[in-house]
C-alpha cells in the first residue's frame, strides 16, 4: 500500500543543524548514528533541577535507560528504543521542566570525552553568550565573566 | 533558481512548459503535492482551486494516469477529513473523462478488498464513505451504492464469525449516511427503509456485555455514555426524522453541480464482503465520550446536541484531524483551531472533549498520553484567551464526578493533570476543591488530590508542593521523600544485626570484595532458623536486610548512587535472593527503606529486574501481599506492576523476533544456495545451516522458557486478584455490610485494568484462564469482569 511522502511529515523528530566538533569520524558517519540514535541531549536545564526530575519526565516517552547528569557537563537521556527517543523528541522537546523550557536535541551516544557540553567553556552554548545574572545558571554567562 | 521553482497550485497553466524539461519523479512528486495540498494557503476560493486542479490533471491523465488514480485513492484512504474535496476533485474529473472515472471506482474497489484483507478496517472505513459521498457527485449510481450497502447489512445473518464482525459492516453503512443518506433515500428509499430496519432489529438483539468495562462514567447523568453503534442509529434516526437534512458537511461538489449532473454515472461492480476468517481482527467496539452539552457553552454558538448527525460529524473530523497530525503538535493545533464551519459551534468545547475522549479511550489511547498534554499545551498557546478557561472547566467537571469514574481513567487524568500544572508553575485554585478534606482519605477526591500533589512532587520538589497548596491541605501532602535508615544509630543497636551494618559499611568504604562482604554476612543470625545452619546459605532475611538498608542508606544520594550500588553488588545480591523467598525480601525491604519515596522503588525495582536480582513474578506477589495491603491503592504500586507486566511482554517479544530474524536468516541461506545451482549442495548445506539450526533452536527454547514465564505472571495476578477479592466479597455478605466501597471499586477496577492493558498478550492465554480461573464457580462479579472482557472481540 503506497503512503504519500507529503503526509509523513515528522519535523520535530529530524535532526538539526548541529554537529558535534569532537565526534571521532565524518559529517556522513555522525548524521548515521544520530538518526539511529536513542540517546538525547537536555539543554537548558537548570542547575537546581534533579535527576528525578528528568527521569518522571522522560519516563513519559518511554521507558529511561540512563541519564547523565553533571554540573556543567553534558546531561543525556538514553532510552531502550528509538521509538520511545522520538517520542520525547516531539513531546518533551520544548516543554517545561522545573519551569524552564527544556530542549532535546539527538545524541551520537555515549563515549569517552563527550562529558561536556556544546559552548567552549564546556557548559551551554547559551551560556555563553548569556548577558543577564541568572542565578539557576551560575550566574553572569561566560563572556561577561571573562 | 526561481523560474525554475514550482509554482502554487491554483496556477492551472504554467506546468505544461516545465513538464517537458523536468524528471518523471519530480513530475510525480509534484502531482502529490498538487492533489495533497489542494486549497490550502490560498487566496482563491475552494471551488476555483479544485476547477484549476481537475484541468491540471486532466491534461496530465494521457501520461500519468496510473500515478493519479494511485494518489487518489491513497488520499481516498488516509484523508478522511478532506473526503468532500477529493470527491469533488474525482466528480470533476469523472465529467471530463468518463473512463478515468470507471477506473477510479475499479481500483478504489480493488482496494478496499485489500484493506479488509489486511485489517486495515479503519481505512476500509473511509473508502466505504469516499464511494459514498461520489454518489452525491455522480460518479456512482445510487442504487449501486444501495445494493453494496444491501450486501454490508446480510452479514449480520451469517451463521458463524464474532460479532465485531457483523459491528463493522452496520457501522460502514450508517456512518457512510451523513454524507449520502439524502440522495439514497431519495432515489431508493423502500430498499435504504429495508435496510434500517435490519440494522436496527441487529441492534436490538446484540449483546452488549462489553460496554461497562469501556465507559469513562458508570453513571448516566449529566451525559449517558453509549455504545458507539447505538449512539449513531439514534444519531442517523434523528437525521431521518428531519428528512436527511445535514447542514455541517462542507460539501463543494454543491457549486458545480451544473456540470456534475451532466456526467455519465458508473455503476458499482457487485460487493460481496469477504468471509470470516480466523486471522480477521476486528475493531474493538467503543463507548461515545461526552462531557459537554450546550448548556456547557453559554455564549456563542450553540453545541449540537448528543443525537445530531452534526455532533457525529464534528467529532470525526476533529479525530481524523489528530490522527493526520498527532506528530506535530503545532501543526495539529492549527488544523484543529482552523475547522472549516468553526464559527458555527463552540469549536474548543468540540476540541477539548475529542481530545479527552481520545485520552481516556478504554482500552488504550489511540496515541501515546503524553502527546494530548502537549497539544492542549499548544492549543492554549494558540488561544490564550479561551481555550484554558473551557480546559479548567473541563477539570473541574472532571473533579466532581470522580466518584464514577474509571479507575483506569482517573489515572489518565490525574497524570495529565499533575504534568499539565508543571508547565503553568502549578496555579491552580485548590480552594475550589477543600471539599476533599473533610472526607476519608481513601474516597476518589481526596485521594485523586493527594496523587496530584504526588505526581506533581516528582517533577518538582517536596518544599514546591507544600508551598503551593494552602495550609488546610497538608493532610494531603506527600510525604517529605527520604530514606528510612533502620539502623541510623545507637539508638537501633539493640537491633539484631546491628553491629554488623556497621561492619558492612566500612567494607563498603574499603572496596572489600564480594567474598569478604560475604564472609561478613556470615555473623548475622538467621530468626527463622533454631538449630545452627552451618552452610548458612539458605535464606537469611535478617541478611538481606542489613546488607541492603545499608547499601541503599550510603547510595541514599541519587537514582545514579542506587544504580551504581545495585551494580557493583550485583554478585552478593544474586546470591542472597537466590530463592523465592528471598527476592520477595529484598523487595521488602527496599520498600521499608524507601517508602517515603514511592518514585525510587518504582526505580530500584525496575533495574532489579533488568539485572535479574528479582523475577517479574515475585514483584506480581510482593503486591498483592499482606505487606502491601495498606498501599494497594495508591497510583504508584500499579505503575510498578503495569510497568513489571509490560517489561516481560517486552522481553517475549524481543526474543521472538531474534527467532524470527534467525529463520528468515535460514531460509536466505536455503534460497540463496538453490539460486546459486550449487553442485555440491549436498555436502555444504549441513556445513552452513548448521550453527544457524542450532542458533535456532535455542532461541525456540527460549522463546517458550520466556512464553512460559509471561503466561505464569498472569496466572499469579489473576489468582491473587481472585483470592482477594472473593474474600472481600464473602466477608461482606457474611457480615451482612455493602461490598461496593472504595476499596472494592478499586480493585476490580485494576482486575478490569489489567485486561484492557494487556488484551493482546491475554488472549493467548484464554483456554489456560478459563480452564484453571475463571470457572463457573467464581462469584459473579469476578466472573463478569472476565466475561465483560472477551464480550470485546466477540
């Protein structure tokens, strides 16, 4: 039974622009993984919010494998299966947590020396760039503080 | 770049030029783009875009017929909620070439042959009512149509095949007569008066044992919860009553009925509807949601009452809307707040119990819960001023008549409730409510408020939940979730076992090996033993119990802590729960430890069975036990077994299609060597199937080890929820009190909950259940809740 292309749309499960600068391998072989990929990275959160937090919400999507937390480190969440990652993609990605608005973006996985977080001081990338005193995220962004 | 870029769809000339330059796939793309997107973003009217269509792809047919009548139909299939527009758009094209319109109907009838073939009833639904409503555009002659209809309505004659057989077929047809009813009644209304009241005599001698277990209220006021099919009869009688008059139904074909009534009709080729066969999987019947009348409403426009043919309409389409778009929320939101005719009805009232339906549909939700929070989330993005008011009165509703409501729905509202709240920084007005607190804690309100606040807990913290209720509600507050620590301090040192925490701990700080801890272990006395055990390994509850309060009291910090100490123990705790009895210790004490904190257990129980430290089994018979009895009905003790059961179908699964995988792997080998022509077949085959054969047959063995394992929870669940609930049962008739309290409600709910949530995986299992459980001994009211269950594919 033919299905039309024009319906299937699924926006918020594709992958965005972003590419991680330290992935061991090419442009081809990273979009691969990510598009296989069950893990996902939470920015945004705040630094107050804790990891059972994350797993009741994730847990809405399906069943959480692992989380990663870390003070400015890489916080991840890792389900069993795709389906249950692509579910949080489009369900979870861009709502509130701990009143924040949380985002998902996928995840090449978990390896050795992805423990931090896209900005170059290893934190958010919005934190970088941050101007106003934001006390759930460390205060002054990086850029002032240097 | 952009001479060469595709122009909209209401520009009939142009594609004639560029046609003759660009690939065949960019052309077919195209014309599904063209035919999928027709009208939308649009300046020009409806009408002009479909006129401006037809010529399009009537020009296009000598080249790209069969890739139009396959986009037609796909829409025919899957678009329900644009079913007049593409009606039209076949009528149109009908007039223009009278034999596209003969293969249209051929190959829409070819296609609903393989529908019904494959199960696919819902589309076969919609093709029905597609071929309907082209009698209306004079595409397929009336009586044609009637005598389909004639051949639908016979089924419910036969001899064998279940009754959701005989339930699809009449559903076919009265939900196919909003659209045509008018025109077959008036062409054909002596054979249509025939067939209605062969509908309605099935009707009326159709058992409906089904419905308790699927209706959201058991009460039937404020609104009566009907089985669907009742619903629509009275709906389509009403229709009658009014002389076929419909007035909701966009139907474009009106405006070119000038030309339409021109064009030579086809007739529809004789339908026999295939017979019953033993893989056919019939929809499971329904009961009609309704929370809203128009009294609901007060301003604007008036709501169609619960028999119009209007309110019918209204609710397919905002159905077949969300199906269409469920993955993108913003888009869904749109397209729902853009109904056409909207400003006829009170289109957030229509939207906010579609979605609640949808929501609290027994047996299951059509799309996963969380995606209905997140789209009401964006509708009151997208109508700020309106759509969260009808939400809070929704709940509110909600919240009064929880006394009749479904526990399986409350659980539904209740997680809605506490995750929608999350999002607004929980502002709701609890005062509304302090009703609850002068009532018992384990009535529907209070108790829905106290899992709320729970619920509301875990995606925040302890201090929030306290800060955001007034002072009266404290009774209901969750309780501060911290660990239980038997042993804190010197305090506890008459506790048998004691000293040796102490032992253990700083083992546990001195990375000591398994065998040290262990060797430990050994000093603990056994209170269920008299004489001395020299071997000391049989179980040893007081074991279990200092070694794990320990453990979880030191890796008391995270989720991550507890994982991390379960991890690296794994050994010693493998070897202590090594019996039945021993994993229902652990899990006891994991409990004591950490009952203010329901969510850990939930956590802690889930990675023990992943790891294999306790079986799904044992956590079936630490529920139902005398332990637990006091915390049977509360939320999270049915997350945890609803949680247990899906991971062992889960594992089932897994494993069959490892099996599955391995065969399809062997018969590749076997056809590949026949392709090959290899001489030496003979001599290689055993060389190379050999290890996949073996493969095989141990996953065979796994797979029914694992079956096995599967069909014995059940049985533990079931035999559990029986012992139970005939001894409430008998306890109260002997003691001459009324055995309908809150508890009772309660639990043959989850009994009822358990099969409506696992009825897939059940039904395997039926001749075991009925044969060993529900005999004819039970007492009834167990018994009917079975009954009740396989009335649903019957």
């Amino acid at each position: 039974m033919s299905i039309l292309n024009a319906l299937r749309s699924d926006s918020y499960v594709d992958i965005s622009q972003y590419r991680d600068q330290h992935f061991k391998g090419n442009r081809y072989e990273q979009e691969k993984l990510l598009k296989m990929s069950c893990t996902l990275y939470v920015g945004n959160l705040s630094f107050y919010t804790t990891e059972e937090q994350v797993y009741e919400l994730f847990s809405k999507s399906g069943d959480v494998k692992r989380i990663v937390m870390g003070l400015d480190k890489v916080k991840k969440t890792a389900y069993y299966t795709r389906a249950d990652s692509e579910h949080a993609m489009r369900f979870i990605n861009g709502t509130r947590l701990d009143d924040r608005i949380i985002r998902t973006d996928w995840d090449a996985g978990f390896k050795e020396g992805r423990q931090y977080g896209r900005g170059k001081s290893g934190g958010q990338v919005r934190d970088e760039y941050r101007q106003d005193y934001d006390p759930a995220r460390g205060g002054y962004g990086k850029i002032i503080k240097k | 770049m952009s001479r060469r870029r595709h122009s909209d769809e209401n520009d009939g000339g142009q594609p004639h030029k560029r046609r003759r330059t660009s690939e065949p796939i960019e052309i077919e793309d195209r014309l599904e783009s063209l035919i999928c997107r027709v009208g939308e973003k649009s300046t020009s009217s409806l009408e002009s875009n479909l006129e401006g269509l037809a010529g399009v792809l009537e020009a296009d047919l000598p080249n790209y017929k069969n890739k139009i009548l396959r986009i037609l139909c796909t829409v025919a299939r899957l678009l329900p909620e644009k079913l007049t527009v593409y009606s039209t758009l076949v009528g149109l094209l009908n007039a223009r070439n009278y034999n596209f319109g003969g293969e249209f109907v051929e190959s829409m009838i070819r296609q609903l042959k393989e529908t019904l073939k494959l199960n696919l009833y819902n589309e076969a639904l919609y093709l029905v009512r597609f071929l309907s409503d082209l009698v209306n555009c004079h595409v397929i002659a009336a009586p044609s149509m009637v005598a389909m209809f004639e051949n639908f309505v016979s089924v419910v004659q036969e001899e064998d095949g279940p009754q959701v057989r005989c339930d699809w077929y009449v559903y076919a047809v009265l939900s196919s007569l909003p659209w045509v009813g008018k025109e077959l009644y008036e062409k054909k209304d002596v054979e249509m008066e025939r067939i209605l009241n062969q509908i309605e005599s099935y009707l009326k001698r159709r058992q409906k044992i089904h419905v308790p277990m699927l209706q959201v209220w058991t009460a039937e006021k404020p609104h009566p919860q009907e089985e669907y099919l009742d619903c629509l009869f009275a709906q389509v009688q009403k229709m009658k009553k009014d002389r076929w008059q419909e007035r909701h139904i966009l139907r474009p074909y009106i405006a070119f009925d000038s030309v339409l009534c021109e064009a030579l009709q086809h007739n529809l080729p004789p339908f026999t509807p295939p017979p019953h066969s033993e893989d056919a999987v019939y929809p499971m019947p329904k009961v009609v949601f309704r929370m809203f009348d128009y009294t609901d409403a007060p301003e604007g426009p008036v709501m169609p009452g619960s028999h119009s043919v209007e309110r019918f309409v209204i609710e397919e389409n905002l159905h077949y809307i969300i199906k269409s778009h469920w993955r993108e929320r913003k888009t869904c939101a749109a397209q729902l707040l853009s109904y056409p005719g909207k400003n006829k009805i009170p289109l957030n009232y229509h939207i906010v119990e579609v979605i609640f339906g949808e929501l609290f549909q027994l047996p299951q939700p059509p799309h996963i819960d969380v995606m209905y929070t997140t789209l009401l989330i964006e509708l009151c993005k997208l109508q700020p001023g309106s759509l969260p008011q009808v939400l809070a009165q929704a709940t509110e509703m909600m919240y009064t008549r929880l006394d009749t409501m479904n526990t399986t729905c409350i659980d539904r509202f209740l997680n809605w409730f506490s995750h929608h709240l999350s999002n607004f920084q929980f502002r709701w007005s609890w005062d509304d409510w302090s009703d609850c607190l002068t009532q018992d804690l384990d009535k529907p309100k209070p108790k829905f408020v106290r899992e709320v606040l729970e619920k509301s807990m875990r995606l925040s913290y302890h201090q929030r939940i306290v800060d955001i209720v007034p002072a009266n509600f404290s009774a209901l507050i969750p309780t501060n979730p911290i660990f239980i620590y038997k042993y804190m301090d010197e305090s506890s040192s008459s506790l048998p076992g004691y000293a040796v925490t102490i032992a253990i701990s700083n083992a546990i700080i001195n990375r000591s090996s398994n065998d040290e801890i262990l060797t430990i272990l050994k000093d603990v006395p056994n209170p269920n033993q008299e004489d001395d055990d020299d071997e000391g390994d049989s179980f040893n509850p007081l074991k279990i119990d200092v070694f794990l309060q320990t453990l979880l009291h030191m890796a008391a910090k995270s989720f991550s802590h507890s994982f991390s100490a379960l991890a690296k123990f794994h050994e010693v705790l493998k070897i202590l729960t090594d019996s039945d009895e021993g994993k229902l210790h652990i899990l006891r004490v994991v409990y004591e430890a950490w009952r203010n904190h329901p969510q850990m257990i939930s956590v802690l129980i889930d990675k023990m069975i992943r790891t294999q430290i306790v079986d799904c089994a044992a956590v079936a018979n630490w529920i139902f036990s005398p332990d637990m009895a006091h915390d049977f009905t509360r939320f999270y003790v049915w997350e945890i077994l609803h949680s247990t059961v899906r991971k062992m179908n889960k594992h089932v699964q897994k494993i069959q299609k490892e099996l599955e995988t391995a065969k399809e792997k062997l018969e590749k080998q076997h056809s590949r060597r026949k392709d090959s022509g290899d001489e030496e077949e003979d001599k290689n085959s055993d060389e190379e199937d050999g290890p996949l054969e073996e493969q095989i047959e141990r996953l065979q063995e796994k797979v029914e080890s694992a079956q096995s394992e599967q069909k014995n929870l059940f049985l533990v669940i079931f035999q559990r929820f029986i012992m139970m609930l005939t001894e409430h049962l008998v306890r109260c008739e002997t003691g001459g009190v009324d055995f309908n309290t809150p508890w009772y409600k309660n639990c043959i709910e989850r009994l009822q909950q358990i099969f409506l949530m696992h009825h897939q995986t059940i039904q395997q299992y039926m001749v075991t259940l009925e044969n060993l459980l529900f005999t004819a001994e039970l007492d009834h009211h167990i018994l009917t809740v079975y009954r009740q269950f396989c009335a649903l594919q019957m």
